[in-house]
C-alpha cells in the first residue's frame, strides 16, 4: 500500500513551514488539499505559498483552475492519486498540506461520493445550487433534512457544497448520504500529523494572518474577483472574498467585512478540528508552544516509513 503524509489544522498554527522541513528530510513532493489554492490570481486570500518560498520542493494542485471554474472533490481525488503514483513511482513520498476534511477523507478512503463518475452529475448539483440562491440556504438544509436527518446534524448550514452533494447522493443513488461513509476502507498507508495549540492563540493567530493579508493587497485582489463576476462563482464563495463582497456593493462598512473574515475564519477552524477529531486518526502536535516537538514528529514520521 502506497505511504502518503498528510498535514492538517487550523488556520496559522505553521503546516507551511513544517511541509517544507519534512520534505526536505523526507524526500517529499507536495499536494496543496486546498480547494481555493487551485484558483489562478487568489494567492493573498489563500495564503498560497508562492514559487520563491517553496524552497524547491515540487508543489503541485495550485494555479491550475480559472476563477470560474468549478472544482470538486472528484476533481480532487482524481488528480491527487494520479500525482501521488508518480511521486511513489519516482522515490519520493506523497505530502498533503491543508485543505478541508472531506477532501482529505475522500482521498484517503475509498468513499463513493455517490458513484464512480461523480462529475457527471452536474445537472443535479446545478439544480440543487440554483435552489439555493432562490431559497436560500436555510431552505436547502431543511430539505436534506427531511430526506436524511443524520446527514443534516452533521453538515453546517452554511456549507452549502456538502448539502448540496449529500441531496445528490439520494437523488442519483436513492440511498442516504449518512449511510454512503461506513466502513470505509483504506486507499493509502497514511500518517496524518495535526498541528493545533490553545484556542485563543489560534484565535490570535488567525487575526494576525487576516490583517497581514489586508496589509498585502486582500481587497484589491477580492475587488478583481468581484468585478470579474465571482460573487456567482465556487471561488468567490472562499472565505476572506465573499465577506468583502457586501463591502463592494455599499451594503457594510469595511470594518465590519472584515470582522466578519475573521469571525468565519475563526469558526472554520473549530469546526475543522471538530471534524477531524471525528473522522480520521490523527497524531496532534503543538509546535506553536514548543518547536522543540518538531524533531517528535520528524522520528515519528521515520517510524512509520520503515513500517
């Protein structure tokens, strides 16, 4: 079974900087799971690492979509597995950075998202956004809720994507989303290192990131996106954009966008880390607190390759 390294938590706790030391020890070749890190031009609101700070290290799933292009969890998993055969087929080892939970579990295990050919229900999906922006998204969860309650408690309302996919699965399928994730079985040998470190210093953390990216150009760069038209599109739905977009329209001062980018900031990250606490085993370290827990997870991840 191919080995692949993952590295996840919240927002500013140091996965950058960690990616690059180990694979640099390890041989390693990085995949962002950053589903708004594939958008061309999006790179302060990301916090895409640039070509000047990847220190050589091959980065791959970043810059390869248009702004309003679509990019799903099938997008995803396809490229992901086609990159990381040919990392394992050349001596290096496969590293996921970032991203959010479904796409990292998606994956890592052989989940059906509804069907082998998930894209090929566009037509459902479109059906089911469109519902939404006549609805709302309150509208669309009640209605998921109706048809399967488990999957419902368990998708914020506002993660519109996900509600739309588990309504899509009992379309296409006639069988619950809920029940579409038991025993799932492993794709890859995966050691997946968690970083994390006392909630008000996330908190801190995060408030910092956001206002140095609003120093370096974040409401030029989601102004462009918005006269380009991506208040309709998947990229513009990326927190650290849409919250700026009422600010455009006249709608809220920019003091309150952008507390509102921190505030959805903040709560991304509580239910990020509710969620992999759940769903996949992860090994958690602090290296805010103490950088000293590098070198533990250096020898743990060594431990594990001779496995």
């Amino acid at each position: 079974m191919k080995k692949v390294l993952a590295i996840i938590g919240p927002t500013a706790v140091g996965k950058t900087a960690l990616s690059l030391e180990l694979a640099k020890k390890f041989h390693g070749e990085i995949i962002s799971g950053d589903s708004m890190q594939v958008y061309r031009g999006l790179d302060i609101g990301t916090a895409k690492i640039m070509p000047a700070e990847r220190q050589n290290i091959p980065h791959y799933l970043i810059d390869i979509r248009n702004v309003d292009q679509r990019y799903s969890v099938a997008d995803f998993v396809r490229e992901s597995q086609r990159l990381i055969d040919e990392i394992t087929a050349r001596g290096g080892l496969p590293m996921i950075v970032g991203g959010t939970g479904f796409y990292l579990k998606a994956l890592l295990y052989n989940m059906q998202l509804g069907g082998d050919h998930f894209e090929q229900s566009e037509k459902v999906r479109k059906k089911w956004h469109d519902y939404a922006k006549v609805h709302g998204q309150q509208a669309l969860w009640e209605h998921l809720k109706q048809v399967d309650p488990d999957a419902a408690e368990k998708i914020p309302v506002t993660n519109e994507r996900r509600v739309v996919r588990a309504l899509e699965v009992y379309e296409r399928t006639g069988k619950l989303f809920s029940k579409q994730q038991t025993s799932l079985q492993p794709r890859y040998d995966a050691f997946i290192v968690g970083l994390n470190t006392d909630r008000a210093k996330v908190y801190e953390r995060i408030n910092t990131r956001v206002d140095q990216m609003l120093y370096t150009g974040l409401i030029d760069e989601a102004r462009q996106l918005f006269e380009d038209g991506g208040e309709q599109w998947q990229s513009g739905k990326g927190i650290g954009y849409r919250e700026l977009f009422p600010y455009f329209k006249h709608e809220v001062t920019k003091e309150a966008a952008i507390e509102k980018i921190k505030q959805d900031t903040r709560h991304y990250a509580k239910r990020q880390l509710t969620w992999f606490r759940h769903q996949v085993p992860v090994h958690w370290y602090d290296i805010i607190t103490d950088s000293t827990v590098k070198s533990d997870i250096g020898m743990a991840v060594s431990a594990w390759l001779e496995k």
